[in-house]
C-alpha cells in the first residue's frame, strides 16, 4: 500500500531525481558494490525497508558477499570489511545522521587516504541522492 505515488502526482521531479540517479550510475568511477554497500547503510540508518531490500538485492547481483550484508548493522565491530569501505560507510554515517563538522572532518581525513577527490565527490553524491530516495520512500510507503 502506497500513501501516494511520487511518480504519478509529480511526475517531473520523479523525473529529475531519476535523471540524476541514471547520470550518476553512468558516471562513477567507484565501484558498484561500494555504492550499494553504502545505499544499504543509509536506507538502514532512515529505516526505509523498501530501498534496503532493493539495494541489498542490487549489491549481491553487483557480486558483494552476503556476510556484509549479515554484518553491516555492526559494521564498525565486524571484520568482514575492508579499509575503504570502513571509510565511506563512515562517511555516509556521518553525511546521514549530521555529525558536527569535527566528526566530519575526522571522516574526510580518512577518505583520503583510499579516495581521490573525485571518488569523494561521487560518493557524496551517492548519499546524497539515496538519502533522498529514502525519504520518499518513507513517506510513500507506511511498509515494504
């Protein structure tokens, strides 16, 4: 059951947010199963279950190992995860939950050390649009 269709009733800004969702895709330079392991995250920490369940699914087909995906609630704590991916989930927490600028700062100092600049930017970027996705999501979707 849906409280309304985005899509539908505004077909222009679903259009748009889409768009940008489609150029990002095509226009990373990080890998998939990073964006998706983060997407994961981020749909966790906004409780939207009907992205999570997408991008689960999107991060196993991408070839992610499942013991992530079992483990990313405490990711800080498990040892499944490698330097890089500790750095953008971080990041992503940090982005989501709004962190105060030292916490952030803290975070991009340890991006740098497995991201360029512009793996940066198209990570921020990632959050930023799943971060929207979420809210629609959440606010279309009492369940998923």
């Amino acid at each position: 059951m849906n409280r309304f269709d985005f899509a539908k009733t505004s077909p222009v800004l679903f259009k748009g947010l889409y768009d940008a969702s489609m150029l990002f895709n095509t226009n990373t330079r990080l890998s998939g199963t990073l964006v998706e392991i983060v997407k994961c995250r981020v749909s966790q920490l906004n409780a939207c279950s009907f992205c999570l369940r997408m991008h689960c699914a999107d991060y196993l087909k991408q070839g992610g190992a499942q013991g992530k995906i079992d483990m990313l609630a405490s990711w800080r704590n498990a040892r499944d995860f490698e330097p890089d991916e500790r750095a953008a989930l971080d990041w992503a927490e940090k982005l989501t939950l709004g962190a105060d600028t030292a916490e952030i700062d803290a975070s991009f100092t340890a991006l740098e050390a497995d991201f360029s600049p512009e793996e940066i930017s198209e990570l921020t970027m990632a959050i930023a649009l799943i971060n929207a996705w979420n809210r629609l999501g959440v606010a279309q979707h009492p369940f998923a």
